[in-house]
C-alpha cells in the first residue's frame, strides 16, 4: 500500500497483538462478539472506522488499551 492510497495514518496491530498471544481471528472473534470479516478489515489496515463498542469488545478480549492497538504513522 502506498502513502497516496491511504487517506489517514492510523496504522492498527491486530496482526502482531494476536501473534504475540497465540490467538487466531476466529477465537477473537468468538470472545469479543466481533465478526471474523471486521476483525479481518481491522487486520489488514483496510478500516475507514471502527465502532466504540467494537473498540471496546476487541480491547476487552484481548486485554489491551486503544494505544497499543493502534497508532500514529509518522510522516
């Protein structure tokens, strides 16, 4: 993906957050009550937005803070 098709610099780490756990799409899908096909948007930074109760769900399943799933680009 280049810098001209992103239109913002929120980068999400759902990829590395799940890999450093062990866990899979599925199994977070199942505890956060999130369908595998948002959490696969989130993933592959393809999310124009994301819901503050789905925020909240991935968060809680996960056991991390909005900071640490996603971040800032640097420009």
């Amino acid at each position: 993906m280049t810098d001209e098709s992103v239109d913002h610099l929120v980068v999400c780490h759902l990829g590395a957050i799940l890999d450093a756990r062990g866990m899979t799409l599925a199994e977070l899908s199942r505890l956060a009550g999130v369908s595998v096909v948002n959490l696969s948007v989130l993933k592959n930074d393809r999310a124009k937005a994301i819901r503050f109760s789905t925020l909240t769900a991935v968060c809680r399943a996960l056991g991390c803070s909005p900071g640490e799933l996603f971040t800032l680009r640097q420009i």
